[in-house]
C-alpha cells in the first residue's frame, strides 16, 4: 500500500500565500476577505531569449508580444540598453506619455500596477489595457504578486500605498537581479547588461529606491535626458502635476488664493448625506461665463451659482457638491450677454506681475458681476448657492485652439518653453494654462489637450498638450475636432471586432430553406409578401421594411420587419464589447460613424431590395379602424420588393394610375397611420418640432456645401413613423411582461411645470395666449391654439421652444424604477422601447435578445437577467445616444457656416428670423430657414424692459425715435461667417436689418 504523507504548511509560510483585504459590499457594510495565494518561481520575465526563463517563456507568445533582449538602447542615460517599469501614479497621470509613439521604451507593468489602476480609475485601466495591445509597443505584464521572488506582504503599521510602493521597488531589484543573473560572463568577457528604470513621481519611493541601490527616476528626468528629436514633443506631454520636479508656472507660484479651498470628502459625503450640501452636474452658462448652474434633487429649479469664486473651480460636467445660501441671498439669472474674451482680453498666461493683473481682472469680473446684480429681477429668484467641493472629476482630453496673444515669442524656430493659453472650443470651458516648446507651430491649428489640476491661486487650470488634429478650418481636423469634442469613438474597427464577421465577407447568403438549417430554425418564411422599405435619400443600414394586406376576413395584416443583427453579433465577443461601447450610430453631414463594421451595417444586416435578408418581424391583426386585434412576434426571412426615399413612396401612393400591390399596400398602410396618429393624440401625444435642414453638397467627393434648406415633412414620413412607434410599445408591454426586473425600455419623464414657467409668461405677455401644462393632452391642446394668422410658421417657433422645455428621455431598466414611472410623456404611451434600429442602436440589439427569449427562440444570456449590468450598458448608451445627437447637431452647424460664407463670397445674405430671447444687450434669433440660432449684440446702450422681454432701440436722432422689438417679433437679419475666437471654425454673426437698421450700434 502506497503511504501517504500529510505535511501541514508552516504559520510563517501562510502569511505569504494569504492575502488579506476589506471589501465595501453593496448595502454599505465593510468585510474582511482573505485569500489563499499560490506562490511560484516560474513566471517568466518576458524577456527575449532569456536563459533562465527558457522552461517558463510560453512559446506560443510571438517575439513582437515580449521584451526585446537588450532594451532600448536609445537614450544616452543607457548606454547598454534599459527597460522601464512605471510606479501606479505614472499612468494614472501620464497616460498621454506612455500612449505616444514617440515614447519607445520597452515597458515592464506589474500585476500590482495593473490592480491599482483598475481600482482607481476604469477608463485609464481601460486605456492601460489598449496600450498592451498596440503594435507599435513593447510591453510585458510581470505578474510579481504570484512570483516567489517578488511577492510581498502588508505589514502591521504600514498603509496599502507604502505596500504598494514597495512590492514595486521589490520587482524592480528582482528584475536587475535576474538580468544579470541571465548573462553570466564567458571566458571573462562580460555582456552589456541592460537595466530596468523605475519610473516614479513619488519623491519619497526615489528616496527609498536610491537607498536600496536602484536606477530610479522621475518622468521629467528621463524625458530631459533623452534624444532631442523627441524630447521637445514628449515633454509637452508631461502633465502639470505638483510634484517636486515640475515647477510651479509664474503664475502660480508665490499667488494670493483666488478660491476658497474644498471641503474634504468625508465632509462632502457627510454632508450630502444628512441633507446639508445637495449634489448635482456642474452646468456653464454659455452666455455668461460669470454665471453657472447645478440641478439637484431638492429643487425644481437648479441652484444658481454667481462668479468664479461660487463656481470654484468647477468644470463642465463635474459632479460637485453645493452650499444653499440663505433664501434672503437666492438671486435671478442674468440677462445679459458677459464674454469671456472681451472682459478679460488683457489677460496674461505668464504675467510676471503676479498680483497686479489679477488684481485688474478681478475688478473687470466684479464690475460686470455689480452692474449684472442691479439689473436682476426679483420676482425669478431662485436657490443660489456655492460649490463646496468637487465629488467627482469630469477632465478629458479638449479640444482647443492657442491664443496667439498669449505667446511671448512668435519666431517659428524658438524651442523656448512658454506659457500659453489654450482656448477650447466649447464656450462653456474656461481657457487652460499649458507650458510648451511647440507655441509658435501649434497656432493656427486644432489641438489636444488634457486638464491636469486646478489650484485655489490660479485663475485658470493648468494643463498639457497632448496632439495636434491638423489646421484649423480644415475638414479632416474640423471632423476630427468634433467627434473628439463629443466624446465619439471612431477608431477602425480592429482584428478582434472583425474576426467575428461571417467567414464568407459579403458573399454571405440566407442559405437555403431547410429543416436541419439553424438560419431557419423556427423562422417564418415571408419571402413571398409584398414588403418594402421607405427611407430618407442615400440610406445605405436599412434597418426596417413594412408591409400591409387584406385578409380574407375583412381585416388588415400589417407588419413591421427589422433586421435580425442579433443572428450576428453575440453577447460576450468582441464585435458585441464595441458596439456596448459605442452605444449609437452617429450621423454627421457628410459621413457616418458606424456602431457595428460595414458588412453588416449596409449588407449583411441592411434589408436591401430583391435581397433575402434575416429579419426579427412584428405581425399585426387590426380593423380597418386600426384597432389592433392580434399581434405576434416573429423571426422570418423577407425579400424586400423595393427600397423607396420618402418622396418617391410619397409621389407613388399620390399617382391615381398606379394600382399595382406594392402601391395598394403604401396606401393601406397610410390609411392605417393616420388613423393610429389621431388616436395618439386623443390620448395626448405632443406634436413637437425641431429645426431640421438638409444641406446640399456640390458631390460625394469633395463634400463641400452649396445650398441649405428646410427639411420637408411628407405624408411618408408619418406613415414609418407611426407603425415605429407601433412596433416599439407592442414589443416593449412584450419583454416586460416576461422579464419585469431587467427589461430594457424608454421613458420621458413629465417635465416639472417650473420648466414652463417662463414660456408661460412670455405667451401671456406679448401674445395673449395660455399655456396648459397640467398633463400631456392640454399642453397638445394648448400648443393647437397657439396659432398667429398672419404668421404661419409662428406655431412651429412655439412648439421648438416648448420642445426645449422637456427633460431628455432616457433608456432604463424596468426593476430599477417605480412601475409608475414608466411612460413616455412625449407618445403618451405607458410604456416604450427601442426596438426597430439594431444597426445603429445598441439598446435595441438587447431588446432584440430579450424578445427572442420571451418567444422562445433563444435563451436569454446572463448577463440580460443582471439588473446591475443592465444599469451599467444603458448609462453608457444613454450618455453616447446625447453625445451622437450634440454632434450632429454640431456638424450640420459647422457646413450651414460653410454654405453660407460660400452664398456670402457672391451676395449679402439677409433672412428672416423670430426672436426668442431678449438680453439687456442683445437680441437671441431664429433663422427657420436655416435653422440656426444666432445673438444679435448692440455695444451701444439700449432700453431693457426684462418685464415685457423686449428692447428700445434708437432709430433715429430724437429721444421719442426709438423701435421695440420683443420675443416672437419677425425680424430680418444680415447674416456674415467669421472665425470663432474660441473654435476657430467659422461663426454665424447676425446684425438686425428691420425693423431697424441697427449695423451701426453692432
């Protein structure tokens, strides 16, 4: 018999293999874990051809994923060659560097780096793991927590930081150790033994590392000290972090305190908690860079914030914490026009008076903010408060333009480091401090650049350049500057994404119909119905085709049928990862950005005509007064039988010769829509507007814009709106009734009446008309009867700024809100979802996965009955749906420019405009016919009369010479393009032509 021995580990042992951390559950409650940890001493170091890890290298790993044997032996610091190791802080603050191609140093990242930057910060973790898998890298992931030689434990009084600092200076003197060790010398000849540089920022871990004998250094060390080809570019990179190496700029060294210092967290935490301090998103206000707003839960109106120092610091975006004042100090928001460049147009980015000139723009601030605070009116007073701290950090990468003013030497050769003002283009950013080499070069062009901090003594924050896009005003760098500015991801899709794709490319074809065939396992075959598409001209991702018959009963059959993406892309791959994370589709004037890789977004997936195409269809039964008898849901096959613009569908349903079953099905399904269009707004759905144009391009080649105008809404148009709407809500009361916690829907929250208020009054006031918003069916009723008859178009202008009144509709979890919160405000449908546009939408390919569950076609993933991840996907589609629609918005903005300087070369472009909104120096305009909003600005002194929303502006010599122009008034204005001062891009600037000739107070 075969004798067994137990031996029991010793208690000294278990303390290294054991890992003990506390864990914050999710109710608030804190636990101790502990885990056991399986030591060894054959982690390879991944370095090529090393003799001592040859049985531990995995040979699968091709040579260009490791080390190359001898480092880089570019930089004179290292003559025989080195690696880098960087501590956590360094990407935690210097991603941007270590990202450069031009940063070409073989890089060694620990297992403990990589668990602290996850646990600091999930998009530089995110970035960190993008930047192992780049080509033009050399990286190894060293997992020393599980190396014999390298791992370390905790001890009693020491922090989980300084455990941290020191289990990475612990690989670094194994590294150099096993170097060595690796090229023993032969026959007396000693080999160039490279080393390994800890890279650290953290001044006391250099102390230490110096003292236990390592090659350590700061990242400013080393970029100083290497090769000047990229030293000059690399060390603009350098985030302005207040580290001992890195001094302060002029401006803020030796400063008075310009802003009252932060709450510390726990105070903040505390505070919010028991009610004290209220949380919310930092707004700017665009029109007066003095002012800014929080929205919070206590409030129906936002919190007022009233000059930098209440502001403090704060930045688009963040999420911080307020202080009310006391309601004896709440103020009304500004009504005039404060810009940012004109008030303080004197401002030096390296004054070297560090207290006269901020003396001088403080009082410009103070003044503006006094003679703003007399003007104010008391009756739309609202909770005004300060920020108190900063909870949560909104900083990326800017796009930005640098202010020729600011360079202190323009000579083009100059490589002299200057402090430059780096001015966004989004108005609602404040100008950012940077320090570069490159000034004089960089003017005239669209850069990148990230925010580093933001100091109580400096006016502004301080950042570092990262990229240039290109030259401003051109189009590649315009387009650039724009998917950056809105945070769209436009990457190429990369191999992993497209290795999902079929194997056959675009020769893919529905196979042939079969029983044993998956493609056809309980799919409908609908090849033979009479199904077309109907969509805006040059449409290439077809989502969604209809078709409607008579059945032998007297009924209707009508169906909507929408691409099956989800046969596809399946959960948990790589092509399903990047479309979560791109959340939508995003559409721009002349290109598109595509959700998911062109074979299947306008091929495989697009429901293209006399093409058998796999489609997920809804089928209903309804009288001929639309009421809906019957609906089911199915997967089919269809063979589109045409692929129609709206205008052509239009001009076919219209034409008495045409009977053909194609167009009969048009009209049946127009007489359909308008019946399920008046029962919708019997029940109160709003008939909204927006201003929508369409912009001509002289050709698809050159793109540029020739011609602008109104987009026409046909009959078409309604009749795919409605049988979307249709399919949406009879697919959403579908996969809530079978997954009631975790299905994925839409709602639009009734806005609050405060949303209204001021709508309400100016109506009443210059118009004579009332504003019912008690619930969505009187305030439909109240917009039909706010109708001018000498002004058609002034009920579409009600119902754009009543538009802007609403919140945002959003998507959500059906468990994580009341049941009662479910409805669409907008539709006044109680519930809704997005079901009909999987190509550019990624909520629908989930509520595609949940309806083919709930018929039993698949078994729903995981990860689809986890409310916690559904919370998690739907806030990232919700935050991408808002950025797609601000980017489009943004484009069509940037080519209306174009088109109109182009119509400004040959003429002067005078249009018709409604103003609708008035400031104590400016007029806020309407230009239907294009589309766009412009300010009207007089420098010269004019009658404000905030009571009526209107303005006097002199039209003559005499005193009694005056014109009133108000809200709602039509105007003409002369429209010119010049260059933004914050975009560089060109600006519409309107001047008021009549009623009065106002060029010369402008």
């Amino acid at each position: 018999m075969v004798e067994i021995t137990i031996r029991k580990r010793p208690r000294t042992e278990a303390t290294i293999t054991q890992r003990k951390f506390f864990k914050k559950t999710a109710r608030g409650k804190v636990i101790k874990v502990l885990r056991e940890r399986y030591l060894r001493d054959d982690v390879g170091c991944g370095i090529q051809s090393c003799s001592v890890c040859l049985s531990s290298q995995d040979a699968a790993v091709p040579l260009s994923h490791t080390l190359p044997a001898s480092g880089s032996v570019d930089h004179p610091s290292f003559p025989n060659g080195h690696f880098v190791l960087p501590d956590t802080n360094i990407f935690l603050a210097q991603m941007d560097l270590m990202e450069s191609p031009l940063f070409a140093s073989p890089i060694i990242i620990l297992q403990t780096v990589m668990e602290e930057v996850r646990h600091r910060s999930l998009p530089l973790y995110n970035r960190l793991k993008a930047l192992l898998k780049a080509d033009e890298k050399r990286t190894w992931v060293f997992y020393n927590e599980f190396h014999s030689g390298t791992a370390v434990v905790r001890d009693e009084e020491e922090s989980p930081n300084d455990r941290n600092d020191r289990a990475i200076r612990k690989a670094t003197s194994w590294y150099n150790t096993h170097i060595s060790l690796s090229r023993p010398s032969v026959r007396g000849q000693t080999k160039p033994i490279p080393t390994v540089v800890l890279l650290t920022d953290d001044a006391a871990n250099r102390q230490k590392a110096e003292s236990e004998g390592l090659q350590c250094m700061s990242v400013r060390q080393f970029v100083e000290k290497m090769p000047e080809a990229s030293r000059t570019q690399l060390a603009d990179l350098i985030a302005a972090l207040g580290t001992d190496e890195i001094e302060p700029t002029r401006v803020t060294s030796g400063r008075q305190q310009l802003y009252p210092d932060y709450f510390p967290s726990s105070a903040l935490l505390a505070g919010v908690k028991a009610g004290q301090l209220h949380q919310g998103h930092f707004n700017a206000n665009q029109y007066n860079y003095l002012e800014g707003s929080v929205p919070v839960a206590s409030f129906d109106k936002p919190v007022l914030l009233i000059g930098r120092e209440n502001m403090n610091r704060a930045v688009q975006g963040d999420i911080v914490a307020v202080e009310i004042f006391p309601e004896s100090e709440w103020k009304a928001p500004a009504d005039e026009v404060v810009d940012q460049e004109a008030t303080l147009k004197n401002d030096d980015a390296d004054d070297t008076d560090e207290n006269a000139s901020d003396d001088e723009e403080t009082r410009a601030e103070q003044r503006a903010l006094r003679a703003d605070a007399a003007r104010r009116v008391a009756k739309e007073r609202q909770p005004t408060g300060r920020i108190v701290g900063i909870i949560k950090r909104n900083w990326k990468s800017y796009v930005c333009h640098i202010d020729s003013t600011s360079l202190t030497s323009s000579n083009a050769t100059s490589l002299s480091q200057q402090t430059v003002f780096a001015t966004p283009v989004s108005r609602l950013l404040p100008r950012i401090r940077m320090r570069t080499r490159q000034a004089p070069s960089l003017v005239g062009q669209k850069i990148l650049v990230t925010i580093d901090r933001w100091d109580s003594s400096s006016r502004y924050p301080e950042g570092h350049f990262v990229r240039a896009l290109g030259k401003v005003e051109s189009k590649d760098a315009e387009q650039e500057s724009l998917l950056l500015e809105f945070d769209v991801p436009y990457r190429p899709f990369g191999k992993a994404i497209l290795d999902c794709l079929p194997e056959e490319g675009d020769a893919w074809v529905v196979p042939p119909k079969s029983d044993i065939n998956p493609d056809w396992r309980d799919r409908e075959d609908l090849r033979e119905l009479i199904i077309c598409s109907i969509d805006p001209p040059g449409c290439q991702d077809i989502d969604d085709a209809l078709h409607a018959r008579l059945l032998p009963n007297g009924n209707i059959e009508a169906g909507v049928h929408i691409a099956d993406v989800s046969r596809f892309v399946h959960p948990d791959t790589a092509m399903d990862n990047e479309a979560a994370a791109r959340g939508t589709t995003v559409y721009l004037v002349d290109k598109r950005i595509d959700m998911l890789p062109a074979l299947l977004g306008t091929n495989l997936c697009s429901l293209r005509p006399d093409v058998e195409r796999l489609a997920f269809s809804v089928i209903w039964e309804m009288s001929s007064d639309a009421e809906i008898l019957n609906v089911r849901f199915t997967k089919s096959v269809i063979a589109s039988k045409s692929a129609f613009t709206y205008e052509e569908a239009q001009i076919r349903k219209d034409t008495p010769t045409r009977t053909d079953e194609l167009t009969q099905s048009i009209r049946l399904l127009n007489s359909l829509a308008i019946k399920l269009r008046e029962g919708r707004m019997k029940a109160g759905a709003l008939n909204l507007a927006s201003p929508e144009v369409k912009i001509h391009l002289d050709s698809a080649e050159s793109s540029d814009p020739i011609d602008v105008e109104q987009k026409q809404m046909l009959e078409t148009n309604s009749l795919v709106e409605e049988f979307m709407l249709l399919a949406n809500i009879s697919v959403a009361r579908k996969i809530q009734e079978t997954f009631p916690l975790t299905s994925v829907l839409r709602r639009h929250l009734p806005p609050p009446s405060t949303n209204f208020e001021k709508l309400q009054d100016i109506l009443k006031k210059r118009k004579g008309m009332s504003l019912d918003v008690s619930s969505s069916g009187a305030l439909a009723a109240s917009l039909d009867k706010c109708l001018d008859p000498a002004e058609p178009a002034f009920n579409t202008l009600v119902r754009i700024m009543a538009t802007r009144c609403m919140l945002s509709a959003e998507y959500f979890c059906s468990g994580s809100v009341g049941k009662d919160t479910f409805g669409h405000y907008g539709l006044a449908s109680q519930i809704y979802t997005h079901f009909t546009s999987p190509i550019r939408r990624y909520a629908d390919v989930l509520v595609h996965r949940q309806l083919a569950a709930a018929i039993n076609y698949t078994p729903l993933h995981p990860s689809l009955h986890s409310k916690p991840h559904v919370e998690r996907v739907l806030d990232v589609v919700n935050r991408r749906h808002r950025m797609a629609q601000m980017a489009s918005r943004a484009s069509v903005e940037f080519y209306v420019g174009l088109a109109l300087k182009a119509r400004g070369d040959k003429q002067v472009v005078t249009e018709d405009a409604f103003v609708i909104r008035a400031f104590r120096n400016g007029l806020g305009v309407f230009v239907s016919t294009l589309g766009i909003e412009g300010l009207v600005t007089f420098k010269r002194e004019i009658q404000f009369d905030a009571e009526n929303y209107s303005i006097r502006i002199p039209a003559g010599t005499g005193e009694e010479d005056v014109t009133t122009v108000a809200v709602f008034d039509k105007v003409t204005v002369q429209i010119e393009v010049e260059k933004d001062k914050n975009t560089q891009r060109g600006k519409v600037k309107m001047t008021l032509v009549k009623p009065v000739d106002a060029r010369s107070l402008s």
